[in-house]
C-alpha cells in the first residue's frame, strides 16, 4: 500500500522551518572565526574550484566554438572572469539577494515561500507565474547538484596525467572511489563536514592565491584586466569570439546559487565575510596569474593552473586539489539537502526523512534518500562521460538559468516586500538581468553539445515536484471531505439515537491537524460501532527549537465535552528530537485528560491512505502514475514516531486521484 501524501500523522509549526537560534532579536549574528572556517569548508568549495578548469576550457580547442588564444582575447577572458565575479557573486548574490531569507533559510524556495505570502498582497497570477519559474530553477539546481561533483572531481584527478601520464587509466576508478567516500560521511552532519574539510579550503585559498602572485610576479602587465575596459572591448569589439567564451567563463561562477541555498547552514554574515576577505581575492590572483602564465606561454594552455605552480609543488597541488574538489561537492550537496527540505516543507515533494545535525542551526540537516540518489546519478555521470573536458560541455546551462530567476524573483521581492523605488528596480535589476541573460544565451547554444543534459534533469524534477503539488492538493481535498470537522464528529459521537458501544482500554489516534477528524477514528466508529472507554486524538507540532522542556510538552483539549474520556492533545517537539509518543503520554496529568491513559496497554492506529487510478479528469493519466509512484518515497509515520509495532495498528482508506 502506498503512502498519501496526505498521511502526515504531524504538521510543521512554521513554513520555513524556523529561525537559527544563534541570530540576536535584532537579526545581528555573532561573528566566529570557527563559522567562518567552517563555511570555508561547506559552502565555498564549488565556485573555489572553479581556477582548475576555467581557463583551460575557455582556450579549449576541441570546443565547438573554439576562442583563439591571442595576448588580447587572454585580457579580455581574464578581465570577463573577474567583473562576472563582482557583478552575478559580490553584488547580486553577496551584497541583494543573501539579503532575502525565510527565516534563516536561503535559496530559491525561501524565495517562493516569499513569493506565495506576498500573493495574498499582490497579483495572484503574477506571484503564481514566478513561484513557477522559482520551481523551475529549484528544479535546475538539482541538475546542478549531480553535474557539478561529477565534473569537480574529474579535473582534479585528472592532474594525475601532468604529472605523470601512465595513471590515465585510472582516473575515473579514483574518482569513482572519491565521490562513494564523499557521499558516505554525509551523515556526520555538515558542522562535522565543515570543522573536517575547512582548514583544507583554508590552505587550498592561501596556495592558489599564492602561485597566482608567483605568475602575477612574471608578466605584471596582466593586472591591467581588472579594467572594465577590457572586458567590454573583448564583448563589443569581438562579439562572435566572446559571446561564446561565455560558456565556459560562466564556469567562474558556478557555486553562487550554492552559497545561498547554504545560507541556512551557517548563516550570512560568515558567507559574506568568508566570501570577500578570503575566496574572492584567492580565486582572482589565480585567475590572474594563470592569465599571466599564457601571456608569457602559449602552450600552457592545455593545464595553466597545474602548471602555475613550480615543479616540486605539482604533486601535492594534484592531491590538494583532489581533497578541494571533493569539498567543492559539498557545497551543492548541502544546498540539494536545504532546497528539497524546503520543497517538502512546501508541498512540492512528499514527506522526506530529515536528520537535523546541529543544536545551534536548525539549516544544518541531512536527507538520505537525496544523498544515496545524488551518488548513484553522479556516479553515472562519471561513468559515461569519463572526462571533465566532455562534462563542461553540459556545465553551466543549470546554473546560468537558476541565477537568472534567482535575480527576477529577486526584483519581485524588493518591490513588492521592501517598497523598492520601481525606477531602481527597473535600472538596477534590468542591468543584473541583462548579465544574466547574456550568459543564459550564451549557453543555449551548447544544448546540442551537452547542455540538454542538466535541462533533462531539470525538467524531470520540475515535473515531479508540480506534479506532487497538484496531487497532494487533490488528495487533500478529497481527504478533508473525507474526514470532517472533528468538533461536529466528537458532536455526534453524544447523539443518543446512535449509542456506541465503549470497550475498556486506550486508544491513541494520531491526527494530522486540530481541525479534522481522523479517518482510523472514523472509519471505526462507522462500521464497528465501538470506541476505548479513553480516546486521545493526538497531533503533534515539531516546533523551531532544538529541544522543548517536559513543562511544556504537551496541550490538552477537552472538546467541549467534560467526562466523555475523548480528549485533543497536542505534543510539541523540537526539530532535534527524535518524537516517542508513549514518554510524551506519560508526562500528562490524569486531571487534564478525564482521567490515566493506560500507556503501557494503549492502542495506536495510524490512517493511512492507499491512492488509486480515478476517472476524473484531475490529471493527464502519466501524471497520475508518476504521483502514486512518487508517494511510496514517504518516510514512515509509525516507525518515526516510535510506536510499539504489536500494539500499532493501520487502518486504510482508498482515494482515487
């Protein structure tokens, strides 16, 4: 039997899920130098990594599209390289959009969480549009989260063939190993990820930074690309040349939706920091002196990173990068765990296990069901492209679009929540747009190249996620009619036309919200005509708290009827806990709940709800199938809850979709 998507025997106290408990009332975050380090370590790795294999493949000769290596096009490469990291990372992500968060949490579903409180304000078709194009870019960024481990990986082992050409083969066996370990500790949770893999970005940003001075040092003359002259003399004096280096220098970026979707993790003022004193100017001197090392050798091309660094240092830089572009998974992995957390939350994908991993972040969580399948789909990736040099092909399609409605929504956002001048909107935002579009273009000419693959993805995630949506709203509806109000139910349990036989003993009926009836409880007075002498309708509220005290664990309501042993009680959890219904039974007061529940002998039922294939027009058939199949992924309601499994028992109920 399936599980519905209506079957949550608990709800969620708020939306977002919370606000991180480290914040001040005021919304000020203390600085720690440990965050920050550790931020290094989570957040950072993606868009760090990117000096491995920018370059190489803007000067690639095998693209499709090749940008010949020439003193002017190096200025022009190097100078778009490091104003698209000041105008789509510094200013849009680090500077307005990291601005924008639900309650803590970051990515593009804080976004549309915002965009749908907002609709009840503004224009639903419009707010309804763009939470759309917002599912949609969530949707890409899964596509990213399997390219991007794929391809970090890749060129950093395959650093292996400069320093020694015979271990070509074994570079996709190496990462394939690589990526199965990077996938297994996961569940350490990422402050343990972050206190392990930060001291290595931390020395990774200070050697790069340090073999860019080294090239720097070399041919000076390359710092004149920090000039916006040159970048925009490269666009509109070479417009062919360049419109298609776009391609690969988008490359430079990638990580920026990362570091916002990660936001929940550690929070913003860590990122910012993190981002601005160390990573950006680490990552622009090697940029630069890489730029530096083709100005002075044309022929470093084929690998200018790796052999930017002296001799004896290109072994340890090959493991160095190795263990960076394992963390520069991290990033999105971390970010694939907030964005799906938060897509549950909001009804766009089924009830998932959540562990949370921290005490003092509430972000800070782990999904197993989106690990294991990121690792099978990555490893795959690895598998059949066998090259980063064929991935980059594919690379950069997901991430163009994703920050192009990241900074639409952003707009819409700014206006509608902050009173934004529409002047400044229209100019400021239309600029970022414009960036952003430009590379989006860019890309689109890659789809037969690669750059359908992560579109693939993409489009199979946004069909599943609206599809679940637009089930799960069908469900729940047919379920509420299903079980009525619980008041008028309990109002009819004490119609003495129709008396029901009471039995002795407890029974405890998990429920779904306060306002219904539930469906076990129903269906067993309906057709056996029997009800326990005691009968708790519980529900139970994980609220935005690590942990919530005994004294306050529990709300009792009598229903508006004293003495008929039927009685609502509502248990609240903290996300760090792990829910026993029989210890928060025990903590109750026989006085509030018409007298003891006998715990230890207490009978559980759970509703569960089994969807069938209707004839309604609800849905495209295919879309039927694929919802029912996408509700056997619902995580366990008895075995969550911890309920005694002799003593648990599960009533169904057949809804058609």
């Amino acid at each position: 039997m399936g599980a519905g998507p209506a079957d949550e025997e608990h709800t969620v106290a708020t939306e977002s899920g919370g606000s991180p408990l480290v914040r001040a009332v005021d919304g000020r975050e203390t600085f720690r130098l440990a965050v920050v380090v550790g931020a290094l370590g989570v957040v950072f790795g993606d868009i760090g990594t990117s000096p491995i294999y920018t370059i190489q493949t803007v000067f690639n000769p095998k693209d499709p599209h090749p940008v010949p290596i020439s003193t002017n096009n190096v200025y022009g490469v190097v100078s778009l390289i490091f104003w698209s990291l000041m105008i789509i990372v510094t200013v849009t992500y680090v500077l307005l959009v990291m601005r924008v968060d639900n309650h803590g949490e970051g990515g593009i579903m804080a976004l549309i969480t915002l965009l749908r409180r907002l609709g009840g304000v503004r224009g639903r078709r419009v707010t309804a549009v763009l939470a759309g194009l917002g599912v949609f870019g969530a949707a890409l960024f899964f596509g990213d989260s399997v390219i991007t481990p794929a391809i970090s990986v890749l060129s950093a082992v395959e650093g292996l063939k400069v320093v020694q050409p015979g271990l070509e083969e074994l570079i996709v066996p190496i990462t394939a190993v690589i990526i199965v370990g990077l996938f297994s500790v996961q569940r350490r949770g990422t402050a343990a990820v972050g206190r392990l893999f930060g001291p290595v970005m931390f020395v990774w940003f200070v050697s790069i930074g340090a073999c860019g001075v080294a090239g720097i040092v070399g041919h000076p003359e390359i710092l004149r690309a920090l000039s916006p002259t040159y970048a925009l003399n490269f666009m509109f004096g070479h417009f062919g040349i360049a419109f298609f280096a776009l391609t690969a220098v988008v490359l430079a970026v990638t990580g920026a939706e990362a570091m916002y979707a990660d936001m929940g993790h550690f929070g913003r003022p860590a990122i910012t920091r993190g981002w601005l004193l160390l990573v950006l100017p680490a990552c622009v001197l090697s940029y630069l002196g890489q730029g530096a090392l083709l100005l002075g050798d044309q022929g470093a091309v084929g690998s200018p990173f790796f052999l930017l660094a002296p001799g004896w240092a290109r072994l340890p830089m090959v493991l160095l990068a190795t263990a960076a572009t394992v963390i520069a998974s991290q990033a999105v992995i971390t970010g694939a765990y907030s964005v799906a957390s938060q897509a549950a939350r909001l009804g766009y994908l089924p009830r998932l296990r959540v562990v949370h991993t921290s005490e003092s972040r509430i972000g800070q969580i782990y999904v197993p069901w989106i690990n294991w399948v990121l690792m099978v789909s990555v490893l795959t990736l690895v598998f059949a492209f066998r090259s980063s040099a064929a991935l980059a092909y594919a690379f950069g399609m997901a991430v163009t679009a994703t920050i192009t409605i990241t900074t639409l929504l952003f707009c819409y956002v700014a206006r509608t929540k902050w009173g934004t001048p529409l002047w400044l909107v229209v100019i400021g935002g239309g600029c970022l747009l414009v960036v952003d579009l430009l590379f989006l273009a860019a890309n689109l000419t890659k789809l037969v190249h690669g750059a359908w693959l992560p579109l693939l993805i993409g489009l199979t995630a946004f069909t599943v996620m609206t599809t679940w949506q637009r089930g799960r709203a069908i469900v729940t509806r047919a379920r509420e009619r299903a079980e009525g109000s619980l008041r008028e139910f309990v109002d009819q349990l004490h119609d003495c036309r129709r008396p029901l036989a009471r039995v002795p003993g407890t029974a405890v009926f998990l429920n779904r919200g306060k306002q219904t009836a539930p469906l076990a409880m129903r269906a067993n007075v309906e057709h056996n005509r029997v009800l326990h002498e005691h009968v708790v309708i519980l529900s139970i509220d994980t609220l935005p708290v690590p942990r919530v005290p005994d004294t306050e664990r529990t709300e009792v309501d009598a229903l508006g009827y004293v003495e008929d042993g039927i009685v609502l009680v509502t248990v609240y959890f903290g996300y760090m806990e792990t829910p026993n219904i029989s210890d928060a039974l025990r903590l109750l007061d026989p006085a509030d709940t018409e007298g003891p529940i006998a715990i230890e002998d207490a009978s559980y039922f759970l509703s569960k709800i089994e969807l069938t294939m209707g004839t309604a027009p609800t849905m495209a058939q295919w879309r039927k199938r694929l919802f029912i199949a996408t509700s056997y992924i619902t995580g366990d309601a008895a075995e969550y809850f911890r309920l005694p499994g002799e003593r648990t028992v599960i009533m169904g109920s057949r809804i058609d979709v």
